[in-house]
C-alpha cells in the first residue's frame, strides 16, 4: 500500500474525525491531546472499565478493520499487555450480510459471466458473513459431468477500498502517536499497523488463499489425518473463491457425537507440528470454527478452512525454535536462555546472567506440569516479555507460533483435559532434532560451508590489496554510525541555545543594574533564573520519560 499522505488525511477528515470521537469516547482523549491530533478531540470520555474492556469497545465500535487489527494485535503478548489480549480475544468477526442482487454483482464482475452460466444452483441465504466476506453453498457441474457441492467465498462490495482508507489513516495515527508520546514507543504502533497492512491485504487478496490451499494439500498428500478444500480456479477470481464442501462437524459437535476427543487432539497436534516444524508453512488461526471433523468417530480427519492467514518459518528459524521446545521438554534452563538468543534480535548489550535468572525463574513457574496445570500461550508470552525486557525483540513469525500452539492448548484442555501436551510433544521434537543431525543434512550444510569459505579465501588477497591501496593514496575512510547522535545533539543544541538566553539575560541585568534601572534589571534577573529553571525542569521531566 502507498505511504499515506496530508492529502489522504484531509480527503478522509470525516472518517479520522469519527476515529478520533470514538477514542475520546473510551478515555483516550487525553494521550490524543498530546499528538497533532489534539484539534479533533472534543467531548468526555463515557467508558469506565478497564484499559482492556476499552480498547475492545473501540476496535468493535470503529469496523471491520480495526476487529482485524484487534484480532492481529492479540497474537503480540511480547507488546500488549494480558489482560487486553484476553479481552481482544472476544472480538467476534460477524456482520450483517450483503443482500443477494450484490453478491450477485460481485460473483458476474468478478467471474465476467452470469451466476446461472457459472453454477448448477446457489443458495442466496449465506452460511456464514464476516468482515471481508461471505460463503454461500453452491453446486457446480465439473468437466466430467459430475454435480458437486462447493462452497462460494465472497468478498464484500468495496471493502477493499474502506480497509485501505482506514490503515492509511491508522499510519498516520501511530506516527503521530510515537512522536508525540515517547512513552507509546514500548507499544510498537507504527509496526504493528505495518504488520496488519500486510495481512489484511494478504486475506483480501482470494487468489492467494488458493495458492496456500493448494501448498497445503502438497505438504500433507497422503495423510489421513487432514484434509483442505480443493479449489476450483476454473470458476475462481480475485474475489470469489470456490471450494470443496466439507460436510462434517465442529469439534464441540463432534465429541458430543461420541468422536474420541484424545484422538481428535492428537491429530491436531500432528498436523500442527508437521506444518511447523518440518514444512516452515501453517494456519495461523487454527481457532475452534476454522476445523471440522470429517471421517469416523474411530478415526477422525480434520479439515483445516479459512486459509487465507498463514504463518511462515524460515529452515533457521524453525530449527531454532527447535532447540526452544526441546530445551522446555528437556527443562534445560540455559539451553533455553540460548535458544531465545538465537531467536530474537539483540537490541542492546545483554546482561546474560540477569537474562539467564530470569528465564530459570519462568522455567520453573511453568515446567514439568501436566497439561491441565500449564497455560502455553501464558509461558510464550512471558518469555517473550522477558527477553524483551533485556533487550531481544523476538520475531512476529515465532509469537504466531506460540499462538497457533496456545489454540490448540485451549481446544484440549476443553474437549480432552488429561491429554498431556508435553508428553506427546516429546517423540515429534526428540525425533526433529535427531533429524537435524542426520549425516545426510549434516554433509550439504558442512558442503555449502566449505564453499563460503573457500570464496570468501579466494577473495581475501584480492579485497586486503584494493584496503592498503587505499591506504597508501590516503583514501580509505572509516565511518562511525551512532543511533543516538541525533539524540544528543538535539540534547546539546538546546542546553547552547538556553545557556546562551540566560547568559545575555544575566548580562543585560547587570549593565541595567549598574546603570540605575533597578525594577527592568531585576526583571531581566528573574527572567533569566525562570528560564533555567524551566528548562532544567522539563529536561529532567524528558529523562524520566525516555528511561521508561
């Protein structure tokens, strides 16, 4: 999406008007006081609940893409606090549904021929309407003259547009947020508003849902464990998806049908453990309404929908996070210190003997429980925070993980509450990383090494000559970059500048003084004393802010 602009801003002043009253509305006038947005913010706030219960009542107030946002945003409990992720998590994606002339026009414009042309039959009452779009049941008669069900995934009329007018407008109001208010930069807004721009206008897109359909199916062809909808593309655009329907049951369904509840959590948790940790591919929102169990009772299939938000780990990644499970299961406590190293990003100087007691304090808050005693999304997001809290920011791909595992946690702990997760961990990951040090890994890997480095000496010489050559003619320069210079010159710039006015102050007094005007050079003194003092006063004030 384009960097949005001024222009934009005031093109869509009524829309940042209504975000703005609503916010106000909820108690946060008061932070929106304080940024560029201040002439907007009128009224009194009528919320009194917790922080939390009012973010929620804002993202349900303001539409469809801030209930996106919210469902995005709870998925960070490295930046959000608990208590609002909780209460994010109740956000339903359900509105009203788009009349049928509509839909209709949607499917011909998008499809360039009629409904009748297209399909058999077509259901105009929907099966489900969310926020970007709708699903109808349908029959298509397929090129070998079968009639099958399908299922006809919608998007809404112009919700493209009015998503993107709205994550113009939230770029606009997270910068103004980070430069406005020091202390919101903990929060990330600007890129967390990056992260949900890329997802949105990854779900809106339809052709890439069957692009992760079609990935999907590779990865587990062959299995009996799980199915995906196929997709028809011959009848599939943009923004119309035609699918395979999946005639089976919810879970809480399917277990008070007499389906084996252990059984049913234990193929989730293979099929999520594959996706993971050996594909690098997998659903990110593997929540109750996206699964049906298909198959019988003594041998269930579960059919994963909704594909259109996936999560994605790198070959490094995904060993790394490896190293973390098997290092949990192993209740290693350093190992797991050393593999949140390795997952996050080193901000700053690591104090490792403070990191390392923090991380043996959680090991031993969560460990070596069963199932029904342990919270994962709760463990993840505390080692999250905890190496957040000494300077690691940790990946988004790895805390989609921990969410696609901690909605499995909160499945079994309902539908099947022995069901010991750690135990039927152990063998996948025990198996994974005797895997990963596999002779016939390990040779490609020592290969591809050795040829690094026999590159890196050949060109060796050849670089070390061109550096003493530069030497030699005086032409070699070495640059120093500092994160905070900018920082502390504009610490520096303004302690001249007030030490320049109080000194031309203090001068000027004294010449009135002596020359007689005593009130004028009294004034001129106090003035100077009230302008050093207040400058003292807000430096300090700036300190504690940024200490924060």
């Amino acid at each position: 999406m384009a960097p949005p602009t001024l222009l934009s801003a005031v093109r869509d002043l009524e829309r940042l008007r209504q975000i703005v009253g609503v916010l106000v509305r909820h108690g946060f006038g008061e932070i929106l006081s304080r940024t560029a947005f201040a002439s907007l913010v009128s009224g009194k706030a009528e919320s009194k609940g917790t922080l939390g219960e009012r973010v929620r009542l804002v993202v349900q107030d303001l539409g469809p893409s801030f209930v996106k946002l919210g469902q995005i945003v709870s998925t960070r409990p490295d930046l959000i606090p608990a208590e609002t992720i909780a209460e994010l998590k109740k956000l339903q994606d359900r509105v009203p549904a788009v009349g049928f002339d509509e839909i209709r026009k949607q499917i011909e414009t998008d499809l360039g021929k009629t409904l009748e042309e297209t399909f058999v039959s077509f259901e105009p009452v929907p099966l489900a309407s969310a926020s970007v779009g709708q699903v109808h049941r349908a029959k298509l008669a397929g090129a070998d003259g079968i009639v099958r069900d399908v299922v006809v995934k919608v998007q809404r009329p112009n919700i493209r547009q009015l998503i993107e007018r709205d994550v113009e407008l939230l770029h606009l109001l997270a910068q103004g947020l980070e430069r406005a208010v020091p202390e919101a930069r903990l929060y990330q807004p600007a890129k967390m508003v990056e992260e949900f721009d890329r997802a949105i206008l990854a779900e809106l897109d339809f052709g890439l849902e069957a692009d992760h359909a079609a990935r999907f199916a590779k990865n587990f062809e062959g299995s009996a464990l799980v199915r995906f909808p196929k997709i028809h593309r011959e009848v599939s655009g943009k923004r119309v998806l035609v699918m395979e329907f999946f005639d089976g049951k919810k879970i809480y369904d399917a277990v008070a049908a007499g389906y084996d509840a252990e059984r049913i959590t234990r193929a989730m948790l293979a099929v999520l453990i594959q996706s993971i940790f050996e594909d690098g591919f997998f659903h990110a929102d593997p929540h109750p309404g996206n699964v049906l169990i298909l198959g019988a009772q003594d041998a269930p299939v579960i059919g994963l929908i909704d594909l259109g938000l996936v999560g994605r780990l790198t070959p490094q990644l995904r060993d790394k996070t490896v190293d973390l499970l098997v290092a949990c299961i192993q209740e290693d406590h350093r190992a797991i210190a050393d593999a949140l190293l390795a997952i996050g990003t080193p901000t700053r100087k690591i104090d490792r003997r403070a990191f390392e007691a923090e991380v043996t304090a959680l090991s031993a808050k969560y460990l070596g429980k069963q199932l029904a005693d342990i919270e994962v999304s709760a463990l993840i997001r505390d080692f999250a925070l905890g190496a957040q809290k000494y300077g690691i920011e940790i990946p988004p791909d790895f805390l989609m993980v921990g969410k696609a595992i901690a909605t499995l946690e909160g499945v079994g702990k309902e539908i099947a509450p022995s069901f010991d997760l750690y135990e039927e961990m152990k063998p996948y990951f025990l198996r994974l990383l005797a895997q990963r040090y596999a002779p016939e890994r390990l040779l490609p890997e020592a290969m591809r090494s050795l040829a690094k480095i026999s590159g890196a000496a050949t060109e060796f010489p050849e670089q070390a000559q061109e550096i003493l050559e530069d030497l030699r003619k005086g032409r070699l320069e070495i640059r120093m970059r500092n994160p905070e210079g900018a920082m502390t010159y504009d610490i520096l710039g303004r302690r001249l500048y007030s030490g320049v006015v109080v000194g031309s102050l203090i001068l000027g007094s004294a010449h009135l003084l002596a020359e007689g005007s005593f009130w004028l050079g009294l004034s001129f003194l106090v003035g100077a004393f009230g302008w050093g003092g207040g400058h003292m006063a807000l430096a300090a004030w700036l300190t504690r802010v940024r200490k924060r």
